[in-house]
C-alpha cells in the first residue's frame, strides 16, 4: 500500500472535493507514480491524511472504480485495475495551478458548447437533421396528448408503447430483427443499455466476458463497473475470432458486427453463425451493438445477427444518436422473453421512464416516413464525404492505408508496424485535431493506426481539415 503523495484540494474552488481527489488520483494512474495492481490506502486512512470526511473519500474511490481505474476486492481494500496500463504523462510540478487551468477551462462559458473538432469519430451531422419538421411534429404530439405526456406514467417505464411499436416495424423491415414490440425497451442511449445488460447479467450469469479488441471502450467500462473480467478477442478480415476453446464462467459476449468499431471490418456469415452455436452450446448471452449500420454507401445494410438467432441468445442494442442527433438521448434494447421482467425492474431502478414528450414525436417521425428520408438524405451526404476523404488522403503520400471502407462513420489509417500511434495521436490533438488511435481502444498491442471521423464535416471543413492533418503527420513520420 503507498500514501498517496502530492494530492492538493483547493477549498475555494466550484469543483467538489471529491471530484478534485479522483482526479487527482487518475493522474497519479496516468503518470504511472500509482502502478497496476497496487493497493490504494484505506478510505478512513487517507481521509485522516488530507482532513477529509470519510465519505468524501468513499465517493471519489468509487468514481475510479465506475470509471475502471481501480478495483473493489472483499475483504483486501481498493487496487488500480490489473488492465490499466496508460502511456506515461508528462509531470507538471506545479498541481494547484494545473488544477485551476482545468478548472476554468471546464467553466469557461465559451466552452461549454461545441461543435465536434476533425476529425472526430461517431459524429453526425446535426445540421442534416431536419429540426422545424421535427419541431411540427411535436407541436402536433402536445395537440394531440396534452398534459398526458407532462406526468409520471410508471406504464411507460420499457418506454412509450407507441415508439416501441414503430420501431419495432422498422427493425423488422430494415434489419431483419425478429422480435415482438413488447420485447423492446426504450433507454437513455446505447450507454444506459450496456450498463444495465451489465448490471444484469455479469452478477448472475459469470464473471468473465469476451469483447473485441480493439474494441468500444463505454462497453468495456460498464462490463468492468459490473465487476467482470474481461477477455479480450481478436480480430481479423472475418470480424471478431471465438476463444480457442470453451470457457467456463462466460457470461456475454459483445461484439459490433455490421461495422466493427473502430476498425470497420463487418463478421463474416461463418463467424456470425460459429457465434450463435458457441452461445447456444455455453449457455452464453450475446450482445449486438449495431451503432452505425444504417450507413452502408455501396450496397444494402447487412442483416442484424439477431436475425439469424433461433435460440434467443442475441441481445439487440441500438441508439438513434448517430442518424438523429446526439443530445436527443433515445436508444434501445431488444431483450430476449426469458431476461425482460429482469431487465425491466433493473431499468425502473435508474428512472420510471424516459422524456415521453421526445418518444412520443420519434414515433411519429418513424411512421411519418421523415426518418427513412433522413437517413437516405444522410447516407448521400455521407458518402460524397467518406469518397473525399479518401482521394485526399490516397493521393497525399502519406504512411495511411485504409481498409474497409464500404460504410460506417468512421475509417481506419493504419501505420507502418512499430508506429507509435498514441504519440501521433497526441501531437495531432495539440495541432487542434482529434484523431484517436487504435492503442487507445486496445488491451493488447495491435496493429498501429488512426481512427478518423468524416460524418461531421462539411467538404470544405474535410479540406481544410486535410492540410493540416497531413502536415503534422508529415513531421512526425
């Protein structure tokens, strides 16, 4: 157990205490002074040493274990995660005025709302969101509902059965999702669904799931905030690879199948299939995260692999944040018969039920025939995006292959074998981008690469965009 040096909490400041110790102590993770595995002091201990109230110290530790920096272990205390593995930092011996520059960064009024940097992943395009539409139709809910939609409807906690109803049409007729409305539950994004489906299904079902690596780093974070271990799964040209063997205690497996992020690769029918037969013969639950596959610019959108599950092992997750628009905040659970009572009394635990007021205007945008328009009109603009970029990029001389570029939202630059992405990744973010790497959503060391996002930028912002990224990147390599 180490005492934890350097900490500095500044009373006077808007930011709790307790949100200014668990950052504190990220960076410590971040700078490596705190190692994988190393116990962390007890909370009565460390709030005698900083003055604090034990409660105060309670809540930041558990902060770091929700966000996946450390780790709970009865009867022993609280260790930084064993998967924690960060690249080293740079110290700044000054903490106190670090602390205040972030301060006033997060508060200044000029920040708090901002539109996406290039080249940003998973964004949309808002302004192709037909907003005054979308605000008639809701206009129209309030005539039609009234004060129904202003109260608590505990009915409406797997959400409006209007919305459910529509959306269940449409997962049947464009993904092929086999599934009875009621089965549906309405969530707070995608987000809110894996960390309920963790919180439901980790405890019960085992402790260990197996997740693609590279792989969505919310997801792994809510597996591991549920208390699993986390296994991670290769990829390759067919999708995501099945253990070598049977693995016992494996309670899901998660997988993006139509467009894998953040590689792009899409499963293979074998590997779909060989998915399903392994779940079946396991007992193991699968879940689909299907975020983006609405955008396929070459031929049609793949088939969901809930379509092909006879056994009801597939868990269907979906979000309309990436075809609407982020801050609307709806997503979706498809659950199997046996897991919906389950999941339904997990999901009234966090709220009686979502904004009616929005679900009630989705469903309508749904039957009107406005969302299949929107998402044509997206997929067009996408795609003259997506082509652009890649001439500009192609055509640079630059050390970037890209692969799989049939859809999605995102693409893939891979570098040269001993390229160290997260460096690049790093300057790029100092020139004013934001282009993560690959390492950033790996366990294990894979293949280096950048993951760009092009959804979000107009062509001309693309091209501007372009010279800069490519002159950095020129530097560096």
């Amino acid at each position: 157990m180490k005492t934890l040096g350097g900490i500095w909490l500044d009373r006077r400041q808007s930011t709790t205490l307790q949100d200014q110790l668990s950052r504190q102590i990220k960076e410590l993770i971040q700078r490596r002074d705190l190692k994988p595995r190393e116990m962390l002091p007890s909370t009565r201990e460390l709030a005698t040493q900083l003055k604090l109230s034990r409660n105060t110290v309670v809540y930041a530790y558990e902060r770091l274990i929700s966000e996946g920096y450390a780790e709970s272990r009865a009867r022993s205390g609280v260790f930084i995660c064993s998967l924690v593995a960060l690249p080293r930092r740079s110290r700044e011996p000054d903490a106190p005025k670090r602390a205040k520059r972030l301060d006033d960064e997060i508060s200044s009024p000029s920040r708090a709302l901002r539109t996406p940097v290039p080249f940003r992943p998973c964004q949309p395009d808002v302004t192709l969101f037909p907003l005054p539409l979308w605000n008639r139709l809701r206009g129209r809910v309030l005539r039609q509902h009234g004060q129904q939609l202003l109260h608590y409807q505990a009915s409406c906690v797997a959400g409006l059965p209007a919305l459910r109803q529509s959306l269940a049409r449409y997962l049947t007729a464009s993904r092929g999702v086999h599934c009875d409305w009621r089965q549906i539950v309405i969530t707070s994004g995608s987000q809110q669904a894996l960390y309920l489906l963790a919180d439901l299904i980790v405890p019960r079902y085992g402790k260990s799931v197996y997740m693609e690596d590279p792989g969505y780093l919310g997801a792994r974070l809510a597996w591991q905030n549920a208390g699993a271990t986390i296994l991670p799964g290769a990829l390759d040209e067919h999708g995501l690879k099945l253990p070598a063997s049977d693995i016992k205690g494996l309670s899901l497996i998660y997988t993006t199948p139509s467009r894998q992020f953040p590689t792009g690769v899409s499963l293979s029918l074998g590997r779909r299939l060989a998915i399903l037969d392994y779940a079946v013969r396991n007992k193991t639950w699968v879940i689909e995260d299907d975020y983006d596959a609405e955008f396929r610019y070459n031929s049609a959108p793949l088939p969901s692999l809930q379509s092909l599950d006879a056994n009801d092992r597939v868990i269907y997750v979906g979000t309309f944040s990436k075809v609407l628009y982020p801050s609307l905040r709806l997503g979706y659970v498809v659950v199997p018969p046996s897991l919906f009572d389950a999941f339904r009394k997990i999901k009234h635990l966090i709220d009686d039920h979502g904004p009616l007021i929005d679900q009630a205007t989705l469903a309508m945008f749904l039957e009107s025939g406005a969302f299949h328009s929107h998402i044509r009109r997206c997929r067009k603009a996408y795609a003259e995006r997506q082509a652009l970029f890649l001439e500009l990029f192609r055509n640079s001389g630059l050390p970037l292959e890209f692969r799989d570029t049939d859809g999605g939202m995102n693409l893939v630059g891979w570098l040269p074998s001993g390229s160290d992405d997260y460096k690049l990744s790093s300057r790029l973010r100092s020139g004013g981008l934001d282009i993560p790497s690959i390492s950033s959503f790996s366990l294990h060391r894979r293949d280096p690469g950048l993951v760009f996002g092009f959804t979000a930028f107009h062509p001309k912002r693309i091209k501007s965009a372009y010279e800069e990224t490519a002159r950095l990147i020129a530097q560096a390599v």
